[in-house]
C-alpha cells in the first residue's frame, strides 16, 4: 500500500530523450514524452485501440504514436487521429499531472484535482551555482518501506558499507529521532574519531587533511510520502563539528527518493549534493562512483529481506530504538493512506444504506 495523492520523482529527463519511456509507478503503467511545447507528459500506457504498450511508439507532432497501429494520442488522453480511421469518439485514457523541476520529473498518480504545486519539496541546492549533484537510479525488488527503514538507521552502515563509510563508531554514538508535523528527523554525532574511506577521500576532494581525527555527523529527515535526505560530513576535530566553518570540512546531502513500482519493487533515485568544489567535475564524478557502489551493497541485502518477509509473512518484526525513526515515519506513511481510504470508504458506506 502506498499513498496516490501525493508527487513521486518518476524519471529524470535524460531517460526519454530520444523515445518514449515506460515506467509503472504505485502498481500503475504509465508512459512519459514530450509533446508540445517540449512539457513533459505523462499517459496511462494503454492504447485504446487494441490495448498495446503506447511507450513503444514514438513522438511525432506532439502527439504520441502507437507503435502497432499508427494512433495518435493527445496529452489530454483523447485520441488526435489514425490513418484512414474515424477515431474521435474513442475512449479516453487516463493522464497524470506531471512536472519537471529541479532535474527531476515528479507524477502525481492519485487525483489530478488534488495535485499541488506547492507540494513539490523545494531542493535549495538544485538551484544553486555553489552546489554541485551526481546521482544515478537502481531499480530494487523490495517494498518502499524497507528502504526507507533502512535509511532512517544507519547503524547498518558498520556492517553493509564496512570498507566504505562503515566504522564502529557509528553503532556506539546515541542515536536521536524526533517529529516534527510530517518530518521525521533522526540524527547522530560522533566526535574525535577516524574518518573512514569514503569520508578520507572526500576531505582529500576538499583539499583538507585526511590524516587527522575528525568530527562526524548524520541527520536523516523523512518526509513524505517517501523521500529521504540525509546532511552528512566529517569536520576537522575541535572546531565545531556539523557547525564548523567551511574551511575545516567535508559536507553534502545525501538524496533519496524512493518510488514504489509495486507493493514489492522501488525505483531509486540516489544521488548526493555538496557545497564544496561545486566547479570540479572530476570529483563529482568520483564522488557518484563512490556512492553508487554504497548503494549497490543495500541492493541484495534489501532484496533478500524482502525475499524473507514474503516467505514468513505470519513473523513480526522486531523494534528497537534504533528503529524509532523508520516507525515514525510509517506511522505518517500508514495516516496518509487512511486518509485517502475515508473518502471511499464513507462513499461504500452510503451506497449500502450503513
């Protein structure tokens, strides 16, 4: 179960420069173009003639062009022409608001009259000269909860990522999660300690030491319906830690949004944003080689839970306070859905005379 009324990150725009792209989102097939004036569209994936996937034809006027029969369909999922055929009375297909910002494509795939702009998280650093982003995508066989879990603890990276950005430290450091309204907030600091790979090289990236002990810290917010982003760095031991000036450290924001395909499938947009050297390609560069190794170590263990969890569904998981963050950001997940399901609900009610 996931929420439909609100914006996921669907693809990003270099996925459909040359065709159109497939891509199911919250169990749903849709299909994403650019029609007039270069908008983004997206159609339910569906043509209405014999029912043929519409992202295996092509763009051609605006119009999206089936590829078994030679339908043309509109952005508004009315159907604009077919050679030598009277179409215009055909049934309509369904559309999805849709919006490119901040590199992004976003769908809304519940109710087009609820989709708000203003809903769109607002990604400062996307539009700033002094931040630089790398990211890439992984496609994951596991419910978009348990990445999220996984993000919201990172105690797991002492033992997944441990030749990277893993070190004891991390499980000995206290671990603090507060709500705030939606956001779920947790955060960890850890302070004279060795920098581990990952963070040695980023300081090294920095033009800092990478010999000497640092601070460190990890603030992971949630909000939803499924987006994690993470300010982690290392700072030069004694000169304020997360508060350093920038002189002393190594920081960046670690992006995540997490979109289900299906109850049991994701698509992941990783990434990492930083506010140092936002001009050195070659370090963005290095910097995304890095991080997209650390990801692909969650893959299989986030597959093989999710394998797990289907063949002992009757078990409950256990929870502990390192958990705290990813329950509390269920539980908003879990209000959300609810509260998309009153509306129906109340609706079934009345029809059987309750």
């Amino acid at each position: 179960m996931y929420p439909k009324n609100t914006w996921y990150v669907a693809c990003t725009p270099d996925e459909f420069d040359s065709k159109p792209l497939s891509r199911t989102i919250c169990g749903e097939p849709m299909v994403f173009y650019r029609g007039t004036d270069n908008r983004v569209v997206a159609l339910e994936d569906f043509c209405p003639h014999r029912g043929a996937p519409l992202s295996l034809g092509f763009v051609e006027n605006g119009l999206l062009v089936c590829g078994y029969h030679g339908l043309a369909m509109g952005r508004d999922g009315h159907t604009a022409s077919m050679p030598n055929q009277r179409v215009q009375h055909f049934p309509c297909i369904k559309t999805y608001a849709v919006r490119e910002r901040y590199g992004f494509v976003w769908v809304w795939p519940g109710d087009q009259a609820q989709a708000d702009d203003s809903l769109i998280p607002h990604l400062h650093w996307a539009e700033s000269p002094d931040w630089a982003y790398g990211g890439g995508l992984y496609h994951i066989g596991c419910d978009y909860r348990l990445m999220v879990d996984n993000l919201m603890d990172l105690t797991h990276e002492t033992y997944v990522h441990a030749s990277s950005i893993g070190q004891k430290e991390i499980d000995e450091a206290p671990v603090n999660t507060r709500v705030e309204g939606s956001e779920v907030i947790t955060s960890r600091f850890m302070e004279n300690i060795s920098a581990p790979p990952f963070w040695r090289a980023a300081l090294r990236g920095n033009g800092l030491a990478d010999d000497v002990p640092v601070d460190r810290w990890q603030i992971c917010r949630f909000t939803p319906p499924s987006h994690v982003l993470i300010e982690v760095g290392v700072a030069h031991a004694g000169h304020g830690g997360y508060e350093a000036p920038a002189q002393y450290k190594a920081g960046s924001i670690v992006v995540d949004f997490i979109t289900p395909e299906n109850d049991t499938s994701i698509w992941y947009f990783w990434g990492m944003a930083r506010n140092f050297k936002a001009d050195d390609q070659a370090l963005t560069d290095s910097i995304r080689e890095g991080q997209g190794k650390i990801f692909g170590e969650d893959l299989e263990m986030l597959e093989r839970q999710q394998r797990n969890l289907l063949r002992h569904p009757e078990r409950a998981l256990l929870k502990l306070n390192i958990d705290a963050g990813g329950v509390q950001a269920r539980r908003i997940i879990e209000r959300l859905i609810a509260a998309e399901q009153a509306p129906a609900d109340a609706n079934l009610l009345a029809r059987s005379g309750a």
